[in-house]
C-alpha cells in the first residue's frame, strides 16, 4: 500500500524483574496451599541472585543494561557458597540434615544513592529433595518421617583466593558474640577473611523474592551487622509422581480449594485415590466435626496506630469477612469463635485482639463477631535475660481449647487462673443490684462562698471564689484541705439546670423527657461525675433515689423516655442487660421503700430554677413524707395500672409477657393493662387456652397471633354494634329493593350498566 511496516522493539527487561513476574501470581500463602513439598520426589530450588541494602529493596534493582559490565567481572570474587540445613527443634541433636556446597562469582558495584550492589552468580542452583529433609516425628508412640515447619537454612559464602577485596559491601562496626560459629561447616579459609552470612527460618515455606535475608559478616568468631540483604529466588518443583501423603493432622488447608464437602475426605474416596496416611493412627481416628454452613460475619477494624500506616492495604483496615475466617490466612475456616481465637492468638502473636460478640436476642445465637487489632502495649516491667532454654513437660490430660482461650495456662506450665465465687447469675462485670453500695458521703462540713460586703441596697451580693475550690478566702483564715469532697458545686448544678432549659426548647423536648434529663445530671453532678466504668452504679442509685417518680408518675410519656435512655446507654457499652433487669425490678417491685436518702443539700430559692426542673414539683425532702406518699399511691393504684378483669394490679415482670394490651387502634384506654392469664381465661379464648395447655411450649405461634389482634371488651362492643348497623341499613334496602320491582330491575341495569 506504499506504506512501510515499523516494528517496535520493546526493551528488554532486567532478569528479576522478569523472574519475579513470572511468579506473581504464586505467592507465600499459596505455597502453603499447593503443599508441593509434600508430592513424591518434590525438590527445592535455591538460586541466589544479589545482594543490596535493604532500605527500598523492591526498588534499588539493577537493570541488566546496568550491572557489572565484563571489564568488571574480571575483579570479581571466585568464592565457595555452603548451603546447610537442621532441625531446630529443641532438644534434637546439632547434627545438620543436609549440606550442599557450589561455586560462585561475587561481583561489587556502585549502585547510587542506595550503596553497593553485588552481585552472586552461582556455577549451579541448589537443590535440595524434600526427602533429605523429613525429620522422625513421634505421636503416640508411633513414629513417622515428616516435614515440620522449625528448621534453620543459612547460606555461607567464602572467598576463596586470599587477599581479595573482602567483604564487598560495608559492614558496622557493632558486633555480637556468634552463637552459631561452632555449628558452621568451616574449612579454614572464613577464619582468615571472614565469610558473607544469611539465615532463614521459615521452611518448608521458600523464600520470598522481594524479602531480603539479613546478611551477616563473621569474622574470628564474631558476627559484624550490615544494612544490606539477600535476594534469593526459590520455589518448589512439582513432581510427575502423585500425593503420597494427604492427610494430616489437624485442618487441611488445601482440602479447602477441592470438592471435599466441608474439608474431610471419606474414607471411600480416600481408598479410591490411593491416598496414603501420614500416620498409622490416622486411619482408626474419627473424622472432624463439620464446618457449620451458617456462620455470622466477623469484622475486623485496626486500631489508628495501624491504619495510618502506610504499609497497611486501605482494604485491610476495616475488613468484613463472612464465616470465621482470618483476614490474612484466607484458607482458614474454623468451625466456631474459640477456634478463630485460638488461631489468631497463635499465627499472629505480634499483635493482640478484643473479641466482643453479639447475640441476636431472638434467636440466642451469634449473629456478629466484631475484632478490633492492635499492637501489644510495651511491657512496664523489664525481663530478666534470656537464656534459649525452655523446660516443659506434655501433661497427661488432653488440652483443652476452651479453657485455655480463657486464660488457664496450666497446660502449657504457667498458672491456672484464680477460682471466683459463683454468683446467683452470670454477669459481664456489672456488679448486681443488692451488691451496689451508697455513694460515699464524707463526714466533712461543706465550706459556702463568702460573700463580699454590698454597698446599695439593690445591689447583688458578689461572690469570691478560688481556683481550685470555692472555699473562703481571708487574711485571717487558716489553710484548708481543697480536696474535692470539700468543693460545692451547686452553683455548676444550677447552671446546667439553666443550660438544660435552654437545650430543651431549641430541641422541642417533652415536658418528661427535660424532667429525666435534669433529674440524671442532678445525680451525676451530686455523685461528682465518676468513671464511666462504675456508671452502672449511679445508675441502680438514681433508680432507688426516684424509683416512686418512675413508677407512678407520667404514665405512657414518662417509661417510653427511661426507656429509650436505657437503650443509648446500652448503646455506648457503659451497662448491660443485667443491669436493665436489675432496674427494672427495682422500679416495679413490690419490696417496702428503702430507707436511701434521696436529696441533699439546701433547698433553692424562690425565682430560681427548681432544683429538680419546672414541669413536676419537688418530691418531699424527708423519708417520713416518701414513705406516707408510697403507701398512698399502693392503697389508690392508678386505674390503667389495675386489671379490670380481676381488679388486681398489673406488676410487669422481665423477660415475661405477662402484660397485654387492647390492640384496636381506635380505643379510648390504650393504655391499659391486662393480665395475660386473665385474657386467656376468657371465654372467648377458652379453646385457645386449651390449645396452649396442651402444648409444650406456652408461646405457641397461634396464640400468639390470636393475642396479636386481641382487643378489650369495649373495642369489642363497639366494633360488634357497628356490624350490626351495617346489617340493618342492608337489610332494609334489601327489602325495599324487593318490594318495588322496577327499582330492582333498574338497580340491576345499572349494575350491568357500571352507572351504579
């Protein structure tokens, strides 16, 4: 077409970068899944690739066009790299499980801003066979090769020609005692230039491309630190050969990724896969208990010293995860909360975790898990030095997951937790409602502002007051203790009174909705605001202190008020449901009026804002006056609060419905109380009643939607007189429709018409 075909060529790329994007896709949690280590004949490749700091290491690669040009291979270092394995279990001989020796060229450059680079090209990658490292392990006395996860690699390269530039990267002048220099295959030649030291303690798991492994430089028995770090590419060679080990102890993480139902293989497709047992005992051991398809979702929040972060992944600071999964082991599904725990507290020991579940109260079950993370708080108390040794002996009982996840630490050799006394019911902390104490009253006289001298007659009196306390001041005045059991802030309580005042008409509270308000910040300010953690206390106190107010005033507008208050308070995690019950019997109870002080201080004065608000008047000040308004209001119930079947008073009882009411919209007495017994016992519900009798259960689903739509004998009335009218006005036009024939025959062809 007279138009010439360009052809583009892109540049090459640097070999690790090419190495890494060709395992991107595997990744350190895959290799755990994959388990390729475990196939026959599985290999171990080990190449090691260079070294350079460790600060930016992802980025402070050298590109293939920038490294070490051949001029400059001629200065490179010929050395001899030792690769050794053992078993760093303790208690297990020194001996190493494995040892692999090759040759090297080891190349320095300049690398910038970021310091050296040297470069490591082995003759021939290491491989090492999955064989060569089964160690013996032991379980019920049945002992079998294995593959554990405590083994300790370290790499070792040596020069091999003396007088070399050696090390070829800078090392600080800080240095530490070797404890590892007589377990080091030596030949003689390290003690004379030292040797490049690496470690690595994470198999079977292969390291990493983009972590760099410490290097060290030992020389004459001591270890010299660097900031610089070892690229190592490794990976596991699949084998042609199928599974020879499948099963194994514990929760398979692979099982997970197939058609397994629920994880756990059957023992008939075991047989047809040809699945060998890693132990003898495993084919007489009971399968594990299913996984639970329904699980409640668990979210993860980090605490602001983890998610401000920067290295911390915008998607893993708040993480939502249905079942009970692990945010980073995303394989791992346990079978209940104690299990996730377990593992959390195990896998992620670097970081601490505050489970709080939720219970749907309808259900009685756990409907969400939210975890909050964070780092574990410096310890205040320095330990003692540590000497590597650990003495610990398997007790006989089976370990108990429950127990431990409770804090007992018997199993594992620590204390077992301190036995408390149990209670008459089961309480998260809160104390309960007999075990509550009087706020403290110090037997110590309250010191009034002084009041400065006035010269008109209508001036106001001024006050003086400290900065600390409100105590008098004068020359003459001895010093006094300002501690705050001295201080009167009864000016602060009519302050906020006012200030209440104010908030209630800008937000059009009810006249009870301001009253409880006062009445509470009274209580909270008379009790000198304590923590929020012993705000349950004030909380029994204030019910004992106003309990015939709660009780016998307001009506329908004063409880649905308490209530709601009850339920923000619920919100902000300062009181439980207990603690909701205990005051509930505390207000409704029939017990005779405890003898609990109920105000204190002087009465305000006239003009003033009231001490207890202005939409009710002030309650007696005395508990002689308390105890003849009590005994009042027992022996004149209010109606609504009488059952007009039995004439009896209707006493709510928690956690029972015992109280019913009319379910009609339209009635006039809404309010009022019923006993369920008594409804039921109504001739109307007789067969009802007899239906649930002879049911197990007394919240039977029919009853329950009979009562649904029960409503009293007035509504009842009401609604059967209304039927009957419509009956008649049918009726009558149906006769005369009957006795006139054309209006019969015209009503119909208007019906047939659509005129009618």
């Amino acid at each position: 077409m007279g138009t010439a075909m360009t052809t583009v060529q892109q540049a090459p790329q640097s070999r690790d970068k090419m190495q890494e994007s060709s395992r991107r896709r595997s990744s350190r949690f895959q290799e755990i899944i994959d388990r390729v280590y475990q196939q026959a004949g599985a290999e171990l490749i080990l190449d090691l690739s260079n070294i350079r700091k460790k600060l930016n290491f992802k980025a402070n690669s050298l590109a293939d066009g920038e490294r070490p040009a051949k001029r400059q291979k001629r200065e490179s270092v010929r050395c001899l790299c030792h690769l050794t394995i053992w078993d760093n279990r303790d208690g297990f001989a020194a001996v190493p499980l494995t040892s692999k020796s090759n040759y090297c060229y080891v190349t320095g450059a300049d690398n910038g801003v970021h310091g050296h680079f040297v470069d490591i090209e082995l003759d021939k990658p290491f491989i090492i066979q999955a064989a060569e490292i089964r160690v013996p392990v032991t379980t019920k006395d049945v002992s079998a090769l294995e593959i554990i996860d405590k083994y300790f690699l370290e790499f070792k390269i040596i020069p091999c020609k003396a007088g070399s530039r050696w090390p070829p990267m800078p090392i600080l002048g800080k240095s530490d005692g070797d404890h590892f220099g007589h377990d080091i295959k030596k030949d003689g030649s390290e003690e004379l230039q030292g040797a490049i030291v690496a470690r690595y303690t994470h198999l079977p798991t292969p390291p990493d491309i983009n972590v760099p492994l410490s290097v060290f430089f030992l020389h004459e028995g001591r270890t010299y630190r660097t900031k610089y770090g070892l690229q190592v590419i490794s990976a596991w060679q699949k084998a042609d050969a199928g599974r020879v080990e499948k099963q194994s102890r514990g929760l398979d993480l692979g099982s997970f990724l197939r058609d397994q139902p629920n994880g756990i293989h059957s023992p008939g497709k075991a047989k047809n896969e040809h699945l060998e047992p890693l132990m003898a005992f495993m084919q007489e051991k009971s399968l594990l208990k299913p996984v639970p398809q329904t699980q409640p979702e668990v979210c993860y929040s980090f605490s602001s010293r983890l998610a401000q972060r920067e290295d911390v992944a915008q998607e893993f600071r708040n993480a939502t995860i249905r079942g009970y999964r692990c945010p980073v082991c995303t394989t791992t599904l346990c079978r209940n909360l104690e299990e996730l725990q377990f593992h959390l507290t195990t896998m992620h020991a670097q970081y601490t975790f505050a489970v709080k579940p939720r219970t749907d109260p309808a259900t009685n079950e756990v409907s969400q898990v939210h975890i909050r993370v964070d780092l574990p708080r410096r310890p205040t108390v320095k330990k003692g030095p540590d000497n590597g040794e650990l003495s610990w002996v398997a007790p006989t009982s089976p370990f108990d997951l429950r127990a431990f996840m409770s804090g007992d630490l018997s199993w594992l050799g620590g204390a077992a937790p301190m036995k408390l006394q149990p209670s008459s019911r089961p309480t998260t902390g809160y104390p309960l409602a007999d075990s509550v104490p009087n706020f403290r009253r110090p037997d110590r006289k309250k010191i009034k502002p002084i009041t400065l001298e006035t010269r008109g007659a209508d001036d106001q009196p001024e006050y003086m007051y400290t900065s600390v306390s409100n105590r008098p001041v004068s020359p003459d005045e001895d010093p006094r203790s300002e501690s705050d059991d001295e201080i009167d802030n009864e000016w602060q309580i009519a302050m906020q009174m006012e200030r209440l005042d104010l908030i209630a008409e800008k937000g059009n509270w009810s006249l009870y909705e301001r009253e409880l308000a006062k009445r509470w910040d009274r209580h909270r300010m008379e009790e000198q605001l304590e923590h929020p953690a012993y705000l349950s206390n004030s909380l029994i106190r204030f019910a004992r202190k106003h309990k015939q107010w709660l009780r016998n005033s307001g009506g329908d507008e004063l409880l649905p008020c308490f209530f709601d208050f009850l339920e923000r308070l619920k919100e902000r995690d300062v009181i439980d449901n207990n603690v909701v019950v205990d005051v509930n019997e505390l207000i409704f109870a029939d017990d005779p009026l405890d003898p609990f002080p109920t105000t204190t201080g002087e009465p305000t004065a006239a003009g003033t804002t009231p001490r207890y608000g202005t939409a009710m008047p002030p309650p007696a000040t005395t508990v002689q006056q308390l105890a003849g308004q009590a005994q009042e209001q027992a022996q004149n119930p209010s109606p609504k609060l009488v059952c007009p079947i039995c004439s009896t008073v209707v006493k709510p009882r928690p956690k029972r419905k015992v109280v019913i009411f009319c379910q009609d919209p339209r009635c006039t007495t809404p309010s009022q109380r019923y006993h369920r017994e008594c409804v039921l016992a109504l001739p109307t519900l007789r067969k009802a009643k007899e239906r649930v009798a002879a049911s197990a259960r007394i919240e039977d689903e029919t009853m329950t939607y009979i009562l649904k739509f029960w409503s009293c004998e007035a509504c009842t009335a009401r609604r059967k007189e209304r039927a009957t009218s419509k009956a008649e006005v049918s009726r009558g036009v149906g006769r005369s429709v009957a006795k006139n024939p054309s209006t019969r025959n015209g009503v119909r062809r208007g019906l047939a018409s659509g005129e009618v």
